[in-house]
C-alpha cells in the first residue's frame, strides 16, 4: 500500500552525531542511497524529480528507494522542515522492523526531529509520512553532517556573557539552525551590591559579612563582624535554697543568657503545711494529725483528737410483740454499729373488734355473731341470734269460691318463700236453693 501526499514543500534534514570525523557523505543519483563518498560538501540535494518516490512511499511499507548506509557509529538525528504541517519521517531497517518516527508537527509548525543508533554500514530505510497529495514541483531535500552546515549572513549573539562566564557570538545554519560559534564575548564581572550579615555576631562569636555580586548572587567578598561581649546586669535563682540545701543565685548575660558569676543562698526554715489527718478517731479509740514540711516532708507538729464516743442510733425491731408473746428492740451505735441498748416489748393482748355476723338467722335456723382480736383473729366473743320465724304475706285470691264450687287462696314468707295455700268456702245459697 502507498499513502497518498499532496502539496507539500519537503525538507528531510539528516544531523550525523559522531564521535570520530567521517568523510562528508553525499547523494547517488544512480545506487539512490546516501553513502559515504569522498567530495566532502556542506549540503546535499535531493534532486526533485526524486521527491515523488520518496512523499509516495507508506508508512508501514519498506521502500529499497532511499536509505542511509551509517558511514561509523553514532547518533543519526533526521529533521523534515516542511511548508505544511502534519508531516513526520518514519525509519525501518533492513528486515522492515520499524525502528522510529518523528512527531508530526501541526499545521502551524513546520518542524519535527527523531533520532536514532546506528551501527557503521548499517542501513536505515527513512520515508515521509504526509496527509498531503504528492504534487510537488519545487520541493527539495537537504542534508547537513559533521559539522557542516550552510551558514546564514548575519553574525548574532549565540550565548550571552556573566560575571565569570564568557559568551559567543556566531552564525546558524539555514536548513537545521545549528549554532556555529566564531567569536568569544568576554565574562562582564561582578557588580557589588548592599553587603549582608550572613551570620550574626554574638556575644562570644563574630558575625560575617558579605557582599553579594548583583547579576549572579555570588559571594565577591567577606568580612568579619567583631564578637558583642556579654551584658550584665540580671539576675536569677539558678537553683532555690531549701530547709535541708543551700540554693544558687547567679548574674546572667541579658543577651544570651550564659553565667557570668554566681552567689550562694543559705538554708530556709521549713514550710510548713496543713494538718492532715493519719488516722481519724473513732467510737472507742483517739485520731493522730501530723503536719509536715512541704519540701522534705519532715514531721513538724502532731495532734491526738479524743475518742469521740458512741453516737446513738434510732431504734430498731428485731421481734414484733404479739397478742401473746414478747418482742425485743434494739439500740446500735449510729457511727459504728455497735448495740448499745436492747429492750423487751411485753405482749399487748387481744384487741377485741366489733361484733360481726358470721351467719345469718334464717326462718327456722338460729343464727351467730363474733368478736374477733383485730391482730391474730381469734374469736374472743360468740353469741347465738334467734330464728326469724315465717314472716308471711297477705292472702292472696288465686280462685273465687261460688255457690257451687269452693275457691282457693296463697301466701308466701318474704323470707325463705315458703308458701301456704287455703280453701275458700263455697258461697251459701239462698234457703238452700239459690
């Protein structure tokens, strides 16, 4: 497969890095290589009727075209300089392994650059890879090598010059803008600026002082900064006297701090502390206070509070009295619990309710009351309540007597309903007859 390229102004520039001079190669026409050759030139063109062959050539296809046959080992940087963008060089070498491609430029840029290692007589196989048709009728190819360069007509700065480092001033290459130095600029020196303390002097140390160069920062001279001396005047408690060690108070330096002489303190009295308690007193036994030294904790005073003696306590039951039978109570210490007191609590007898029936009269069956204790329940009290009797109803007509038939009539007790039924005598008749 070829890859179609349209338009474009093609520049392959070839850059042979080496590190031993080789003679200048150049192109033949006839074998279509580049080679080494003995006209030694600055640069060499492609003709342009040789540009279709290699813009027509595709990028994964190997074309026996145009190849470089590596004259020594070295660095090989190949350059295509193009009037379009998009265009980049891809390398292969002789099995059609692909070995490196340049990155394509945009369209803005019309520069771009892959480097590669070759081995001495190897051949590298190098296309354009192109989005553009083929048609090119004033394109044209060259190639700079070993130092050999077309140089431009403008002499120009090529590095600037320091304080100690000198610059250059030369020309460029028209085809790779390789720099080629052919005067030296002289270094410019260094300009003093305001010195700086780089070290502060102390009190037992000297300072430094610098000047500092202007352009370059670096350091044109230094110069020492006499020590201060140390300043007396305050004082302070290096160590504090105490009640069993003397203490040291010393002249401090105000600016650094260090020593300059120093003074004994004599022994303080104790500092005494609060009373505390070691043991508290109780019920039956005396208390020890004991008060100490702050900072040796010697014993400077003691104190024996007296026993303080039992505190009654309320009193509690341990057996409730009954109707029958005693209790008992006792008394304990409020503090420790100790019994102080104990008592009898003599029985308190039956405590007689009122009367309750326990059952009731009824018409023919006597009935019964009791006086029970209010605490064990026993009955104290019986007595007998009389029968009621029948307590019976009015007579009630449950059929008319007549003078033929006799009636009959009922009554029942309000109590227990018993009922009683009696014959209404039949009504009398008149003489006997009516």
């Amino acid at each position: 497969m070829k890859k179609t390229a349209c338009f474009l102004l093609t520049t392959v520039l070839f850059i042979l890095l080496a590190s031993s001079v080789f003679a200048a190669t150049q192109w033949t026409e006839n074998a279509k290589y580049i080679s080494g050759g003995e006209n030694r030139t600055a640069a060499v063109c492609i003709p342009k009727t040789e540009y279709s062959k290699v813009l027509s050539l595709s990028s994964y296809i190997i074309s026996n075209e145009y190849y470089l046959v590596a004259p020594n080992d070295g660095t090989y940087i190949f350059t295509i300089t193009a009037d379009k963008g998009g265009c980049s060089i891809l390398l292969y070498d002789e099995k059609g392994n692909y070995v490196g491609k340049s990155n394509a430029f945009p369209e803005q840029k019309t520069t771009s650059q892959v480097i590669i290692e070759a081995k001495k007589d190897e051949r590298i196989f190098f296309v354009v890879d192109s989005p553009y048709a083929r048609l090119a009728l004033n394109q044209y190819v060259q190639i700079c090598f070993d130092g050999y360069h077309k140089q431009s007509q403008e002499l120009v700065v090529l590095a600037k010059p320091y304080c100690t480092e000198d610059g250059s001033k030369g020309y460029r290459c028209v085809y790779c803008d390789t720099s080629i130095p052919v005067e030296t600029i002289p270094a410019t020196g260094h300009t003093p600026t305001t010195a700086i303390a780089t070290k502060k002097a102390t009190c037992t140390e000297p300072g430094t002082l610098v000047t500092p160069c202007l352009i370059c920062d670096e350091a044109i001279s230094t110069s020492e900064i006499p020590a201060t001396g140390h300043t007396g005047g305050k004082k302070e408690i290096i160590q504090p006297a105490t009640c069993i060690a003397t203490g040291i108070e010393g002249e401090m330096c105000i600016t650094c701090g260090e020593v300059l002489s120093t003074t004994t303190l004599p022994i303080t009295d104790h500092a005494a502390g609060k009373m505390t308690v070691v043991k508290a007193a109780t019920c039956l036994e005396a208390g020890l206070n004991e008060q100490h030294c702050t900072v040796c904790d010697v014993t400077l005073a003691t104190e024996t509070p007296a026993a303080l003696g039992h505190t009654p306590g309320a009193w509690q039951d341990i057996l409730a009295a009954t109707c029958t039978a005693d209790g008992s109570r006792v008394q304990y210490c409020a503090v420790c619990n100790a019994v102080l007191a104990e008592e009898v609590l003599p029985a308190h007898g039956h405590r007689a309710m009122e009367w309750s029936v326990t059952r009731e009269a009824a018409c023919l069956q006597s009935g019964l009351k009791e006086k029970k204790c209010s605490d064990c329940g026993l009955a104290l009290e019986t007595e007998q309540l009389d029968a009621l009797g029948h307590n019976y109803t009015e007579w009630e007509t449950l059929t008319e007597a007549t003078k033929e038939q006799e009636g009959e009539k009922r009554r029942h007790c309000v109590h227990c309903g018993d009922t009683q039924f009696e014959k209404i005598d039949k009504i009398p008749k008149v003489l006997g007859i009516f």
